[in-house]
C-alpha cells in the first residue's frame, strides 16, 4: 500500500523528532542504551563492557518532501533488527555494538547533506552553515536551536578515532542493478560524490503585454536550453565512458514568477555524479563553456557557484572482502557495485573501516511514494548484518 | 533616483491600504468627499450636483513584487492633480468628477487581475474566485476579508450604469512606441486582453544520483523545450503580422525542487497577448501542437488549462477622438495606438464610453525599479486630462 504523498520528515523539524524517539523507544525495548549526542545523532548501544572496542552502524531516519519509507529507515530498522536476532540466538558480543540514527541526512531542507555523520567525524563547521536558511527563511542554526540543541556545542559531536572500530550502513540501492543483474545483495565500492552548481542567471523583468519580442531580456529563455543540454550531453558522455554519470537541473527559483512579468531572474541548481571524479569535473566545464555561448548570445549576465565539489568515496577494501564473504556464506547473489547516491558511511569511511550493503529497490525509484524495497530483501540484509556481527564481535572472529 | 528593490504593494495588503489611505488623504486635502465601496475601491468626487451627471477617472495603487513608481500611481495622482489644477484656475463643473482608485489592479498576488474595476462593473462573481490562493496559501476571500471588506457582500460594489457617464484612465505605456516616434501622448484604440495557459508535466520524482540518465522521466527535460519555442514562434509570427502578437513562460513551479531528486512535476504559466484575437488564438493552437510532441517524445503526461482566454477590448471611437483632438489642441505630439497591456479601463469600457491616454515610459520597462516617466510627461498628461474635463464638464461642453 502506497501513501500518495509517501513521508515528509525533513531535516532538524518535529517529524524528524517523532522519528527518532521512536528510535529510542525500540531499542530500549530491546535493552540498548540509548543517548542523542551534541549534533542530535540518536545512538542506542548494545554495551558489553565500556573497554571492549565498539563496531557501530546506522543510517537515518530524515527524509525528503514526499519521499519513500525505505531510504534511511531500511538501514536504521535492520541494524535493530540484527541485534534482536543475535539476542534471540543468545549470541555474546565481545565487543559493543551501536547503532547510529543519524540527523539530517538529505539535503531537502537546507541543501546541506549528512549533518549529523559529519558532526560525528568532525567535518561540521558550524561558522560555515549557520545563515544558511531554508525556503521559509529559516536558518539551520535556528532549526537546530529548535530542535532542541545547543548550537555552541553541536561540534562536540566529533569522536575520537579510538571510540569506534569499524562502521557499516545497509541501504537501498536506488538504483536498477541489483534488480537487473538479478543480485541479491550489492557490496559498495565506491561512492560518486556530487559536484553541485547554481546558474544565476539576471535578464530584465518587464511587462508580459508591452515588452515586444525583440526587446526582451528574458533570463528564462536565455538560460533554457541548459536544461536540455546537460541531460543530451550527459546521455553522450555515458556511451564512452567506463562509470556512469548522471546530471540533473534539480531546482528552479524563477524572479519574479508573476503571470505578467518576464523573467529578470532565474537561478538553476544543478547536481551532477560519478565514481569517476576526472569525468564530473570534465562534464563541469563542459556546462561552463555552454553557459559562455548562452552569456554571449542573450543580453544577460551568467554566473555559475560551485555549492560542492568532493572527491568521490573509496570503501575500505577489508571491509568490502568481509561483508561480500559474508553475503556469500549465506548463499546471497552478491554485486560489488558503485553508488551514485551519499550516505552517511561517506563520512564515517574518512575516520574508520567502514563498508556499506546495498539492497534492491523496486525499479530503482526514490525519493517518491512509490519507493519500495521487499521484506525478504530487508531480511536478507538484516542476515548479512547479523552474520558480519557474529565475525566481528563473536568468538570467531578475525579482526 | 531608483529605489533597488522597486515597490511591493500586492493585492489587499496593509502595503495597498496604506497607499489607498494616503489617496484619502489627498483627496480630503483638495477638499473631494471620499468613500470605499464594497470591493474596496476608493472613491473621490468632486461633488457639484447629486443629480449631475458624473464623468469618472482613475487607476490602481497595487503593484508587482518588486514593481515600479508609476505604473497605476501615475493614473491616480494625474486625475487628483488634474483637479486640483482646474480648483487653482477657478474652474466650475457642471458635471460630478470622480477619481476612482481601483483596489488590486495587478494579478501579481492571486492571478486575477484588475478585481477592483471588474467589482464596479459587475464582473466579478466571488463564487468563482473564492478558493484562489496566493502562493502563501491565503485565499482571495480571506485576504479580502482581513482587508476589511464583507465578502459576502463585495458585488455590491457593482455600480448602476446611469450612474457614471464616461470613464478615462491614464497610464504609462509600459512599451516603447511613444519613445520611438517622439509621441508625446498615447490615445489608446484597442487593448490586447491575455490568454493565459498553464503546462502541467508529470514525469518521475527519483533520486538524482542513481537514476541513470537513460531511465529518467524528468519532468523538466521534458517541457523545457517550450520555453524557447514560445520565444522562437512568437518572433515568427511577428515578422508576417500586422499586429504584435507577445508571448512569455512567466511563471515555473517545479516540484519537488530539491537538489538530489529529479524533477516529478513542473507547471509553466504562459502568458499571450495581440489585439488580434485570431492570431493569439493560432498561437495557443500552436502550443498545443508543440506539447503532444513533446508529450510524445518524452514519457510524461501533460495537461494544458486555461485560465484566461478573453476578446481584446476595442475603446470608444468619439471617446478616442475627444482625447486626441484635447491633446493635440494642447500641441502635443500624439500616437494613436494599441495597448499590450490590460488596464481596469478596460472593464469601465464594457458600461460606459472610455477611453486610455498614454504618457512614455523610459524604454518601455515596466514591473521593475526602475520603470520611469518624467515629471514633464506626467504634467502633459495632467494639462490632457484637465482640458479634457473642461470640454465635457465645463459650460462650453459638447457631449
């Protein structure tokens, strides 16, 4: 059963909130610890003996406006479901396990991705943020004032690197290749971080009625063919190169937007991926040089604002041995994979061995209602979880 | 001097009223009687006689976000100027003159225009309009009503026809014609009433990073070649017609406008303008060639509505001739000429014989900062109004 408007829990508001007490509310029904740390990250620990080291996972449980009820949730709900297994089976950890739900994770609200991982990792600034508003006008340094928080204090959230071990993160795929390759399980290798851009666009607003054709300073009209460009240039790009790139005109604030008036000014956000960090930055200036042509062809001023510009993620190569060993001990179809979406492991991987299982997502949808991963795909990365626990921290173990 | 940000006074605002209550003010300074009528047009009549007849003038105090000084205001101070002018000279009409300070002129707010002239006019059915929202989700109705007015009984406003005899506004052309044949003055013949369509799309919402670039149904990608066409097509039209014919995408919605998800749906507003009916209407049918193809092409579907389709307005022929022999006998230089824009003139010329005086507008901008009509223009436009008064209300009138 579909919700039509599927889940809105945005970052650092009342429903991101609900979500996570929940969170609580379950793993202390299950005997963990819980406990929210400075930047809001809600941690629940399944605690043997405060020396023994600590392996931790977790994903989050934020979402974008009208998402899916899979993207995050899956990989908090089987970390937990893991533990509950290894209870039942009256598994004894030898060293702590946490699980980590992590705040703001999407980038829907603030533009700002994996707050509360890189918090954590000691990747926040949080000079860097604070007047960043959302659509409402509303700073985040207000949002997590709100929220409950101390904005003074919210990089005190960074840990030591000798507190955790290891991290992993189960997700969907939000992709197609596990669904056409037939795979069950897909192991990340790496993880195509974004470059993203904003195109201000300034034309001369005008009136609809007056302004003849041939007098217009639309900055619609100037900057429109971008759109077109980058999906029939990314599509180019695809059918020559190793690893896939994707790139999406994602947003659109249009100046004045009123029936009656051309458009003096429009500002495009567009987010473009690959594991392959020389491609995206060739593709950048392949826009850059589009957008010159645009400039000197319409009487408007362009001008393009990198947001972001990471290398991609390479996964610790043990990790990624281990957990495929595992998915395959238990029999699993198992895919070593890329992925082009972010995750909070991105910012665990920096400070830790940190890996990262993927599961299938029905045709690959995202970010929408219809977003859907299979119980029995849950149970299986809950398997490979449990079974990598039972390595990690069991008797057996080899680490 | 140019205020950067313009002027903001949106449909029943606090912003509106303030200006509305400075009109009062005026008015009652010049010693006129003033009233708001049930739609919350302000009235000022220079009262000789309750039995006269009475001849009638005006324009609107509301803005686009972001607008400029004179578009509307111009109409409004002339008229009052034009009478203080004809008190200083000793003037004594035989006839009742009305200024009329039409409330919400500009459809900037909620997409209904000139709400105030159509109240008058007996045009405006509040059944119709009463679940409009702005796009902070207000209503007209509530804002009307926080406005001060009784909606219920806003129709009320709907004058008798032997109530007025004539009617004649003034405006800033908004266009370039005067300017570039050194008019002084614009008699206005025909006025050029907008179709208005919106393009809704609907393709996939998903997950920018993930989505391979050959699985995408991107709503945006999908419509964006419109945007151009409009632009291209009505340039077309223009080279082999005898009329202008305008067309703009001036409004985007674009849903749901987040960085990392692919747009799902997008809602263009387009804007069409001739004071040749047939041509506007072939140009729609245009558009709607265009989007099957593209609906075609792409995997989205696609609804056109329209919100607007109405026959231009053709002004009043001895009208047209009193005001350009007035302006003439004044020895200025003077256009007759169409307009491109709706003015609430047009609505008065449906009950009453009216007619449109233009005064240039520096380089035909209009809806921004930095829209400009000289001191010296307003003045000739105030001396065409006056001499116009005192032909059809002085003893030596004629009608």
């Amino acid at each position: 059963m579909v919700r039509p408007d599927g889940f809105t829990r945005l970052s650092f508001t009342k429903e991101e909130k609900a979500a996570h007490l929940q969170f609580e509310n379950i793993a202390a029904e299950i005997g963990l610890k819980t406990r929210q740390d400075a930047a809001g990250n809600y941690w629940a620990i399944w605690e043997v003996d405060q020396t023994a080291p600590t392996i931790a996972m977790g994903s989050h449980l934020d979402t974008v406006n009208c998402g899916g009820g899979y993207d995050g949730a899956a990989g908090v709900l089987t970390a937990l479901a893991a533990i509950k297994g290894l209870q039942d089976m009256k598994f004894q950890p030898e060293k702590n396990i946490a699980v980590i739900c992590f705040v703001s994770e999407e980038s829907a609200r603030f533009g700002v991705s994996t707050i509360g991982s890189k918090a954590i990792t000691a990747q926040l600034n949080r000079r860097e943020i604070e007047t960043i508003k959302d659509r409402n006008g509303i700073t985040i340094k207000q949002a997590m004032t709100d929220y409950g928080l101390d904005w003074e204090s919210i990089e005190e959230a960074a840990l030591p690197i000798d507190s955790l071990e290891s991290f992993i993160e189960l997700h969907i795929e939000q992709g197609m290749e596990l669904q056409e390759t037939g795979a069950e399980i897909g192991i990340v290798k790496g993880i195509a971080c974004p470059v993203r851009l904003t195109i201000n666009t300034k034309g001369m607003a005008n009136h609809t009625g007056t302004t003849l054709m041939n007098r217009r300073k639309d900055a619609l009209v100037a900057i429109a063919p971008l759109i077109n460009y980058v999906q029939e240039e990314a599509l180019k790009v695809n059918e020559s190169s190793e690893f896939p790139l994707v790139a999406t005109v994602s947003t659109i604030r249009l100046h004045p937007n009123a029936m009656n008036v051309i458009p003096g000014e429009v500002e495009l956000g567009i987010d473009i991926r690959s594991v392959d960090d020389k491609l995206k930055r060739n593709f950048v200036e392949r826009i850059r040089s589009f957008v010159s042509e645009l400039e000197a062809k319409n009487q408007v001023t362009i001008e393009i604002k990198t947001l972001v510009d990471h290398d991609s993620i390479m996964l610790d190569g043990k990790m990624h041995a281990r957990l495929k060993q595992v998915s395959e001990a238990l029999g699993y179809e198992t895919l070593s994979m890329n992925s082009g979406a972010g995750h909070d492991v991105m910012n665990m991987a920096v400070n830790w061995p940190a890996g990262l299982i993927f599961i299938p997502s029905k045709d690959g949808v995202s970010h929408h209602p219809t977003e859907f991963a299979s119980l029995e795909s849950l149970e299986k990365g809950t398997n490979v979880i449990m079974k990598y626990i039972e390595q990690e921290a069991g008797n057996a173990h080899e680490s």
